[in-house]
C-alpha cells in the first residue's frame, strides 16, 4: 500500500494499522498501553502466541489456541475469558483491522501487583492483551527466494532448565545478541545452540537440516513450532521421512538442506551456514518443494478457519 492509500485507509477505518483488544475494548493499535509497572515488561513474565491469517483466513488457530492455553496455565496465569471468548476476541481485532492478511498476537502478562499483598507472582492481577496487525515477515520474499544467509551463534539459547523453550516466552535476550552478531558477520540471521552444544531454534523460527534423505528438527530446546509440525505433515505428504531428535550442528554443517520455518514467514530456505554454502547458494529442491506447497495448501484452505468479518 502507498503512503498516500495508508492515509486514506485509516482515515475511513481507525482501525486499519492494527486493531488491539485490552481491558474489555477494542482501541486502534497506537492507542493500546502497557504499564510501566506490570510484571510482564519489568520481568518479562509473560506469555504469548502469534497466530496468522492469510486470505481472510486464520491458519492453525486451533493449534495456537491450544498452545497459548499450555502456555498460560504453565506460568500459573489467568485469563479473564475462556476459550471461545479469547477466539472472539481474535476474530474481533481482525475483523476491525479489514485485514485479509495479519499477524494477530495474544499476549498474557503478569500485570500489576495488587496492592497491599506481598510480593509475589500469585499476588498479580494477570492481563490479556491480543491485536491484529497488518503481515510481518521474518525473512522477506526476496531473502526467502535466494534462501536466508545464517551462522551458528556464539551466544548460547537461555538454558531450557531455566526459561520452558515450550512456553513462548518475551527471554529475548540471547536471541537479540545474536541478531546482531549476524549482522557483524555478515548474514541475515542466526542460530543458537542450547546449552548442551546441539542446535536449539533461531530468533523467531525453527530449524530443520536434511541428512541422509530425512528431514530433521531437534526435540528439545526450542518451542513447538505451529510451523514445525506443519513442516512434518507436509514432508509427511511428499514422502520425505522425518526425524525429532537432537541435532548436532556439525551435522547442520554437513546436510544437504537446511530451512527455517516460522509462522510469519512459513517455510522459508536457507542457503549459507557459516562458511558452508547449500546448493549453489539458492534453496535446495526439497525445502523449495514444501515452501510451495505450504502457500499452495494455504489457498486451498488447510487448516483454515475464516475470519469473521461480520458488519465490522
Ligand atoms: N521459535 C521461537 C523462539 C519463536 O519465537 C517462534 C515463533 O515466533 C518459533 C520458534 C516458530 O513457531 P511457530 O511456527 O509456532 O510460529
């Protein structure tokens, strides 16, 4: 959209850069506000999920859903509405946004501690904070096309004993340092290694590496991608066999493909790691082939779920 159809846009719907439900209304994106004092900016204790909507349509949203639900009842947290009502809400931001294409986030914070109790997590008013906003991509069309540019990072992802890699969490810390490390480098982004020396996840993606035919992604260390699992379904379909378990990254080295995949971005190919270039430096047949069929099913309506635009 030009700058000038951005204007007019949101001068007929408020709406139309981002919709955000907080405290029970619906508010244009800029307008929606955290507290300084709420415990999920102060101490990052807090939990999200980010769902999309291609077409008109939600993708998965019964798989972020579940996920989200996980999330929150692991840290412990309330949500002030339940299944159903949280699907509305979705719906609602969406379909106030006019949005055929979004990133449409729901967020549980800690909140603010009550007053007068002691200081302690249990003692918070937890808040529910959810918006659609107009498509992010991870890595852009073009990046995608010629296959990302990664290096194994020297930062290690936060250990899985101290921060649940399952439980999407705002522990960014690792992840920021090694963003800019890549830069430093020269690629496009990163990968970080758990801990344990095998590999954990990407800021914001999962990995998978393509050894001796199979597609393989690692079972501990990192959050169970929606995107991941639609990476195995598909492979799945084509007949490409997979494999959950750990990764070393001499093997990520030695593969014959590597992809990332993530929900803002689907399947999206790698072609360096390191020094190591993949298929004369564009995406290999295999990830090509499911970054294809993974947009081709989207418009044929796998897993979708319209969004419900009512009179909005
Ligand atoms: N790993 C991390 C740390 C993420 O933040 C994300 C998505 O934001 C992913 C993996 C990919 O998960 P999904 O496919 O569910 O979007």
């Amino acid at each position: 959209m030009s700058q000038a159809q951005t204007l007019t846009a949101v001068q007929s719907n408020p709406f139309a850069k981002g919709c955000a439900w907080q405290d029970g209304d619906y508010v244009p994106i800029a307008e929606a506000k955290i507290s300084v004092l709420d415990w999920g900016f102060t101490k990052s204790d807090v939990t999200y999920d980010v769902v999309h909507v291609w077409d008109g349509a939600f993708f998965r949203l019964d798989d972020h859903l579940d996920r989200f639900l996980r999330s929150v009842d692991a840290l412990r947290m309330t949500l002030p509405v339940d299944r159903a009502g949280l699907a509305a809400i979705l719906h609602g931001c969406v379909a106030r946004s006019g949005l055929r294409e979004s990133y449409v986030a729901m967020v549980c914070t800690r909140g603010l501690a009550k007053p007068g109790l002691p200081r302690h997590p249990a003692n918070c008013e937890n808040r529910l904070i959810a918006y659609a906003i107009p498509w992010v991509w991870v890595m852009d069309e073009e990046m995608q096309a010629r296959g990302a540019h990664l290096v194994i990072s020297s930062v290690p992802r936060i250990a899985p004993e101290s921060v649940d890699p399952t439980v999407k969490n705002y522990h960014w810390g690792d992840m920021i340092r090694a963003q800019f490390e890549a830069t430093d480098r020269g690629a496009d982004n990163a990968v970080l290694l758990g801990p344990d020396g095998t590999v954990a996840e990407g800021p914001g993606f999962n990995i998978f590496a393509l050894i001796d035919g199979k597609m393989v992604c690692p079972d501990h260390g990192a959050l169970e991608g929606v995107t991941r699992q639609s990476v195995l379904d598909l492979c799945a379909e084509i007949g490409v066999p997979t494999e959950v378990r750990p990764l070393h990254p001499d093997e990520l080295l030695e593969a014959d493909e590597v992809l990332t995949c993530t929900t803002a971005g689907g399947v999206m190919p790698v072609s360096r790691v390191n020094e190591r270039i993949y298929h004369n430096d564009r995406p290999g047949p295999v990830s090509a082939k499911l970054r294809e069929l993974y947009w081709k099913k989207h418009k044929e309506g796998w897993h979708a779920t319209p969004v419900d635009y009512g009179d909005n």
